[in-house]
C-alpha cells in the first residue's frame, strides 16, 4: 500500500495526552503494582537468604587467605591465619618454634625475617635485640591484640571480597535461563545447586574442625623456661634454638623484671615530690581555660603515668600532643596508645602525629577515642584546631626515613598556614620546627597557639605581635617521654624511666579574647624530682588597642597580672 492511501497520522494534543495518562497510571496500579511489591519482597528475601548462605565460605576463605606484615620486637614478621590449630614461627636456618594456638582450630604461621644467616645466632639474642623485646613481655596481651587487630581487619576485607563473588555467583544463577542453554538450566535446578552447595560447605568446615595434619618434624623439644610464662607450651625442632631461646628468654625475663621495678621505682618517686608541690600546680585564672601539651612521648610508660596523674589534679580543659607518641608505629604497641588515650579522662585529645608514628598508630588513636587531626581544622569545644600527620616517616629500627608524600616540610607547614589563614584558627599542632618556622614567619600568623616538637629539646615561648596588637605564640615542646637522642639506633625500650628532663606544658587562654596569656612548663627530672616552672607571660591584655579588644570581645578582660597564678 502505497503512503499516500494510508489514513494521515494526527498529533496528540497536550490534553489528550493527560487524559491517557490519568487511564494508564491507575490500571497499572490496579494491575502490575501488587504483583511488583511481592516480587520485589521475595527477590531481597533470596538475596539476604543467598548471603547469609555463603557468609560461612567468605569467613572460612577470609580466615585462610588474611596476611599482613608488621614488627614484633625489632624483626620484621609476616603473620598469615591458618587452620594448623597451632602457632608456628619460622626463624629461618635456626629452626623452628610452635605454640599451641588460642583460638584452635585457626592458627598463625609467623615468618620472621632479619634473623638467620646474614644476623649470626649471636646477634638476635644480643642485649639490644633483648632489651627491644621486652617491650612484648611487659605488655603482651596490648602488644598481641595489636598484631591481631591488623590481622583481622584483613580477613573481614578478604571475607567481604569472598562474598562479593559468591553473590555475583548467585546473581548468576538467578539469570541462568537468559544467559544458559535449557539442556543447562535443566541440571542447575535450586535442589541440585543446594545440595552441591551443602556438600561443599560440609567438607571445606570439616576440613576446617579436623585438618589435615600438616608434616611434623621429627623432633619437638620443649623449651623449659618457658613453663609459666605467656609462651607456656613452647616447643623447638633444633637442639640449637632450644639453647638460645632458653638464653633468650631467661634474658628478656630478667630484663623485663628489673625495667619494671626501676620504672616502678621512679613513678613513686616523682609522685611524691609532685604532691609536695600542690601550691605551685598550673590552676586557670577566673576567665580563662587551661590545656596540657606535649611531644615526643615515644610511649614511656613512666611518663605516661606520671602525666595521667599530673592531668587528673590540674583537669586542663583539653589535651593536644605534637606527634611522635610511639617509637616505631608498630602495631605491636597499641598497649602506649591505650595507656596515652587515659591522660584525658574524657577530655578532647587531639594529635598531630610525628614521623615516628604510623597509619597504623592513627588507627589506633582513633579506636582509643583520640582526635587525628588530617588537614582540616577541627572545632573542639569551642576551640578551631588544625594539623596533619608528618610528611616524613621514620622506618622502624633504622635511622632511615622516607618520605610518605610529595611534600617537604616547608610546603607542609605553607599548607597548614593556607588552611588556618581561610577560617579562624586558634590553635595549630605540628611535629618537626622546619613547617614551624614556615608558620611563625608568616607576617600575623593566622593561628593563636602553635606547637611543636622534634628535636627533644625546649625552648622559651615565641611571642609574634600582629598588627592589630593581638599576638601568636610558638612554643617548641622538649620530649615528654625523657628520650635521649639517638634512640634509633640503640633499640630504646619505652619500659624505662626518663633518661633526660622529661617537659609538659600548660597552656593558659582568656575566654574573652581568645588569646595565650601563658605558658608553664613542668619538668620531671631523671633523679625523679619534679620541677613546676612560674607561668612565663605571653602578653599583655591590658595594652590591647581599645579598638582590637572590641573587636575581639574582650572590653573587659581580666589582668594577667591579677592572675592568682
């Protein structure tokens, strides 16, 4: 037929249009609306159904397949989740140990690597490799969980990659009549797939709860001074690392004993000469708060504990640290964070983490309800707080370090003056001094207190007057832990007391003007006394140009010289 006999085609008007609109959309909620809802209920039934189904396999694969590499004492280890029911760690040409697992029937195979040939016997039980281990026995259940933590974040990421793959198998299946032949789809039916499903789920957690035997050696020496210790059940395959770990471990026990009463020994001490000291303590004046800061704590537990007890008589209102809180940002010493996190008591503790702490540490912090700061400024109770971790990165055991981004301390610290200059900024918390002198050159830093440390040693507060009188004031933190340097080459133990003056410091704030008013240090010898500074004024409230202080808020502030301080 040819186009000119076909009836000529007519536009549909707007109205029509609507018309058929108000005649389709209920039909089709009277029709294929109820049947959508029940098919849609059944589909996310059978897919949560499928889920939880594969859940197991994703575990068990998970739990086969977890890996992650870390330190435990000064040996690099790579820790990978078995199912032998036991613990074997292989020491190279020395030899191997075993300990009954914990959590039976998944075990842990440990390669410990830098020790064998090229170290010498000799030199992993040397004192400094003992003196690093005594960190593992004075707090091994913080030191293990720490290592296990890391080990199952990686199974719940390998299981959730696992599960992932099951469901896209059973998408698969679902959609079998369109993507397979019917002679297919007629031997993947839902009783012949369930029953495959279920054999294999049955054997692979059989196998799981009685595995195979793996090759014994054909000799298991049990080390005997080991009985009564973390590592009760301890057995060797070489008559040689039987020796050295008996030496070893009698070492490391020894050590551990006489650390922990020298420490214990010390935080007695310097308790006493604080409480004799209660008149002097830092106390905020009427109109102003008080904050604690420090750096460089590198996990000293004496100091941890002296500086819990200085926070918990002062209640400074919140607690920042400058960085390097750990010694080798080890997963191993998740016990110092948790130890650390206690100074506040509740308080907000904010960090900018040094170059000796880790990814690793920053996760730790966060667990233990401390504030990382990552670049942005954070409001913390009324306060603007800005920083960033260190774009160094001290490897563990080594006095090499490595850059962990494209950045040099110097755009570092313009970084952090670009940030705080874009909003109001009160305090900023850095770790090494080349950002610091990057932000206190800054004609009117834009920042009211910034914080540092380093180099393990303090100076006196700096003071830069900005042009509308207010003032910015820097202080370089000494080391909160007493650490001498060099610590990296010497396998410092954080299981002593302060080898050098160990610093805190007060920070004083008038509330009506945001400014620092003063700075009081307080030093805790090596001899276990404890020196309180006199607060070292940082400016002056009363000479602020009347224009300035009503800006800031501050018509009426109070004195610093009526301070009781």
């Amino acid at each position: 037929m040819s186009a000119s006999l076909l009836p000529p085609r007519r536009s549909l008007s707007g109205r029509t249009v609507q018309r058929l609109f108000r005649r389709s959309v209920p039909r089709w909620s009277r029709t294929t609306a109820p049947e959508l809802l029940p098919r849609l209920l059944r589909s996310l039934g059978l897919a949560l159904l499928a889920a939880l189904l594969a859940a197991p396999l994703a575990v068990a694969w998970g739990i086969g397949h977890a890996r992650v590499q870390d330190y435990l004492g000064p040996n690099e280890v790579e820790l990978a989740a078995t199912y032998d029911g036991e613990v074997q760690i292989d020491l190279g040409p020395l030899g191997n140990a075993y300990l009954p697992s914990p959590a039976a029937p998944v075990g842990l195979d440990i390669n410990v690597g830098g020790v064998g040939a090229t170290a010498g016997a000799a030199s992993v039980f040397s004192e400094q490799t003992l003196t690093a281990y005594t960190t593992l026995f004075a707090d091994p259940q913080e030191a293990v969980a720490g290592i296990v933590e890391r080990l199952v974040a990686d199974i719940v990421v390998e299981s959730l990659q696992a599960e992932a793959v099951a469901m896209l198998a059973f998408a698969l299946w679902v959609l079998r009549r369109q993507l397979l032949s019917p002679a297919v789809v007629r031997h993947t039916s839902l009783r012949r797939t369930a029953a495959v499903y279920g054999t294999v789920v049955v054997v692979i957690i059989g196998s799981i709860l009685a595995p195979a035997p793996r090759q014994q050696p054909t000799t298991r020496l049990p080390v005997a001074v080991a009985t009564g210790t973390q590592l009760q059940g301890l057995t060797v395959d070489n008559l040689v690392l039987s020796n050295l770990l008996d030496r070893g471990i009698k070492g490391v026990t020894l050590l551990t004993q006489r650390q922990q009463n020298a420490v214990q020994r010390y935080i007695d001490s310097a308790a006493e000469s604080l409480t004799t000291q209660f008149s002097k303590l830092p106390k905020a004046a009427p109109g102003e708060r008080m904050y604690l800061g420090f750096s460089d704590l590198h996990c000293n537990q004496a100091m941890t504990e002296l500086i819990k007890r200085l926070a918990a008589i002062t209640s400074p209102d919140q607690v920042f640290s400058s960085g390097d809180d750990t010694v080798h940002g080890t997963a191993a010493e998740r016990g110092c964070i948790t130890r650390e996190s206690r100074i506040a008591a509740g308080a907000p503790f904010l960090v900018s983490t040094g170059n000796h702490d880790s990814d690793i540490t920053e996760s730790q912090m966060q667990n233990a309800g401390m504030v990382v700061l990552d670049g942005k400024v954070v409001e913390s109770e009324g306060l603007a707080v800005v920083g960033d971790d260190d774009p160094e990165r001290q490897v563990p055991f080594s006095v090499e370090r490595v850059t962990d981004r494209a950045e040099t301390e110097e755009q570092f610290g313009q970084r952090m003056v670009d940030v705080a200059a874009a909003e109001e900024t009160d305090v900023m918390l850095l770790h090494q001094p080349a950002a610091s002198v990057v932000v206190m050159n800054t004609p009117n830093p834009p920042a009211r207190l910034v914080l540092w440390g380093h180099y393990h040693s303090q100076a006196r507060p700096a003071v830069v007057v900005h042009d509308d009188g207010t003032w910015t004031v820097g202080m370089q933190q000494g080391t909160a832990g007493g650490v001498r340097e060099p610590m990296f080459t010497s396998f410092s133990t954080p299981f002593s007391p302060p080898l050098i003056t160990a610093d805190v410091y007060f920070y004083f704030r008038d509330n009506a003007t945001g400014l620092i008013t003063g700075v009081q240090p307080v030093h805790f010898l090596p001899n276990a006394r404890v020196v309180i500074d006199k607060p070292i004024p940082t400016g002056d409230l009363t000479a602020l140009p009347p224009e300035t202080r009503e800006e800031l808020g501050g018509a009426t502030p109070t004195p610093l010289a009526e301070s009781p301080r």
